[in-house]
C-alpha cells in the first residue's frame, strides 16, 4: 500500500496501488520524462503513433523556446508533423473560444497524436482537443509554470467566465530542464506561486474534510508536502535559474498534478487562494485588460488566505490551522524568490481586491476558509482588516 511514496517521479506514471485512504488509485499517464536533456526522448514515447499524422502546437513564444527542438527531431525521425504555431507578439494567448475554435479548424483528418508544446495555456487547449476527440496528446514542457501539466481539468474563458472544463490526462509529459530554466523568470516566478499555494490549499483541504466532511487522502497531502518542502528550501536557488530549484519546481508542480490524477478532484492543489486569482482573472478579462499569470495571482493570494486563517483561527480545527502558514511566512518566501507580494504590484485596485474577499467563496463550489468567515459572519470584518493592512484605512 502507498508504495507511490517511494517512487521517484517518472516511476509513477501509470501507477496503480490500494491506498491506505482506502481507494484503488490510478494514474493515467503513460510516460513521465522529467529531468536534464529529456527532450529527445519523445521519439521512443511517440512511436506508438508514428504510422498517423501528428498535430504540433505552440506559440510563436514557446515555438522558439523547444518547438523548432520538438519538430526537427520528430520530422528526423520519420514522423509526419503539421505544425500550428499561434502568433501572439508579445501579448499571450488567451484560452477562449476563438483559440480553441482556431484549433479545430486547423485538425486535419486522420490525427493519431497531439503534441503541444507550451505550458498552461497551450496545455489546456490541447487537453480539451484531446478529450473532445479521443487523440492522445503529449506535453512538452517550455515553463515550470503551473500545475496543471499532470491535471485532467482545463481553465477555459466561455464567455468571458472561467471555467474548469473535465478534460483529460496527457499520454506523456516531457519535461527537459535544459528548457525550463531558460524561462522567462516571470514564467517561474509563477510556478513558484502556484506550488505555495498548495500550503493554503492543503490547510483547506484538512478544514472541509473536519467541517464539511469532505473526503481527504493522506498519500496525496504527504506527497505534496514532500514536494512543496523542497522548493521552499530552494527559494532562493530560482532567482539563479540553479538546475536543482528548477528541478524541484517542476517536480513539485508535476506531483500536484499526479495527486489531483489519482484522486480525480483538484483539493490537493486549490483551495481558496484559487478562488481569489480566478476572481481577479475575470474581472480583469471582462473589462478587456489582459490578466496576470494564474500562478502569479496564486502566489500573492496566498498570503491573504493565510491571514484569512490567522483571522479566523478561533473557528478552525487545529489540524488545519498547522498546516496553515503564516502571512509573514509566506511573504517572506515570495521575496526570496524575488516574486510579486502584493495585489498591488499587479494591478489589483482596492474595490476589486475588497469584492474578491467577500465574494471569492461564491468562484468554484467548494469548501474553504471563506466559506468558514461566510457562515461565521465575519467575512466582511476579515476583508476590511486585509484591505485596510494593504490599502491604507479610509
């Protein structure tokens, strides 16, 4: 039982073991290629499709970053490629109806195999093909960005809203870190957002299973902790791009995703800090402004929520509240990475900021922190309290 704990990261790909949870887990994903100079290994992982086209995507962004790589070392060895590659300039693509209708469009008949090659964006797009077609598809990894590489859900904008369509998971994930640490280091930056964020959404995952009697899987919260711990003892190591904290990163990322995959809900990695970025993410999208980096957003969110737990501390159960960080702690870790703390520095304006913690809770149907301040009645003493601290009293 839990041997997944003992397995080195790409060992776990197509895992299946009884858990002490007392579930049968299984994962998957047929490959996992994570490490220095994995890129050439798609070859081997591919060649299950090589007698159908393939469809490549990217961006003009993540074409130069491994997608020219990608192609050239498909096309050498004897696969037929169509390469569709966005051209964004330097603004970033937007995962709307527009994008993913764009992609249709250009799917040919006859496809055996999607390769995306991009991290959030372009991954959720190809998921969201993949699972609406049945053609498997690969991740080739550019930026240890998100958490989502390893996940079965696909952020989509419908309608100017942010929706967590069911997709599916990746027949493969490589992740060369030769690439990845040549990211732009906001691309990391965000990465390193989003994996703190599991320390609130952890806290809140152990809240809703003593509160709202959620079901809760100790293997998946041990393997994200494991995980989390040795990016924070990295922080430090990002802001030089060192190989093992780019390492660590994507690992922790990948396992987040692994956790999500064996227990099929996405509560070892989202809780309310979610809530907040996806709250900001669409007011920013509705008024036409193009939005922060998920992870980003994640990563300044978290700190708040741990004051939101700080706050509420009288009502929450103990267990969650020492998995909760502190504030300070949490700050303090953005900053050695040198990554944005404040809502501020993004372009959060107080009244948004203000509504997404009183409304925050109403994002996804889940339980969390806000929720609790919700019922407790004190949700808008908390949120005056964290604006104020932020904004300055009025």
């Amino acid at each position: 039982m839990n041997e997944i704990l003992e397995m080195t990261i790409n060992e776990m790909a197509d895992a299946s073991f009884d858990c002490s949870c007392g579930q049968h887990h299984t994962l998957g994903i047929k490959y996992m290629s994570i490490g220095k100079g994995t890129l050439p290994t798609i070859v081997d992982i591919a060649a299950p499709f090589k007698d159908k086209p393939v469809f490549m995507i990217s961006d003009n962004h993540t074409f130069e970053a491994a997608g020219e790589r990608t192609l050239k070392i498909l096309e050498d060895n004897g696969f037929d490629v169509k390469s569709y590659s966005f051209q964004t300039g330097d603004g970033i693509l937007i995962p709307d109806e527009k994008a993913l209708g764009r992609l249709f469009m250009e799917l040919d008949p006859g496809v055996g195999l999607i390769v995306s090659v991009g991290s959030g964006t372009l991954n959720d797009l190809a998921k969201y093909m993949s699972a609406r077609t049945g053609i498997p598809y690969i991740i080739v990894c550019t930026a240890p960005s998100m958490d989502g590489y390893a996940a079965d859900g696909a952020p989509m904008i419908k309608a100017g809203r942010k929706i967590s369509f069911i997709a599916t998971l990746p027949y493969a994930i490589v992740g060369d870190t030769d690439i990845m640490k040549e990211a732009p280091m906001h691309l990391i930056h965000a990465g390193f957002g989003d994996v703190l964020g599991k320390m609130t959404a952890l806290a809140d995952w152990y809240l809703a299973k003593e509160i709202a009697g959620d079901y809760c899987c100790e293997t998946c919260v041990t393997l994200v902790q494991r995980a989390l711990q040795k990016v924070v003892d990295n922080a430090a190591g990002l802001a030089k791009r060192d190989e093992n904290a780019i390492l660590y990163l994507i690992e922790a990322l990948t396992l987040t995703g692994v956790a999500m995959g064996l227990i099929g809900i996405s509560r070892p990695a989202s809780g309310a800090e979610h809530m907040l970025s996806h709250y900001w993410e669409m007011d920013f999208i509705a008024r036409g402004k193009f939005p922060e980096l998920h992870g980003i957003k994640v990563g300044i969110a978290t700190p708040i929520i741990a004051e939101m737990f700080e706050l509420m501390r009288d009502d929450v159960p103990d267990c969650a509240l020492e998995l909760a960080p502190t504030r300070e702690e949490v700050e303090e870790l953005l900053r050695t990475a040198g990554a944005p703390v404040l809502p501020t520095e993004i372009g959060i304006e107080r009244d948004l900021f203000y509504n997404s913690i009183i409304e925050g809770y109403t994002v996804r149907n889940r339980y969390s922190i806000l929720q609790t301040a919700v019922d407790k009645g004190r949700i808008v003493e908390c949120a005056k309290i964290i604006t104020d601290r932020i904004y300055g009293a009025e």
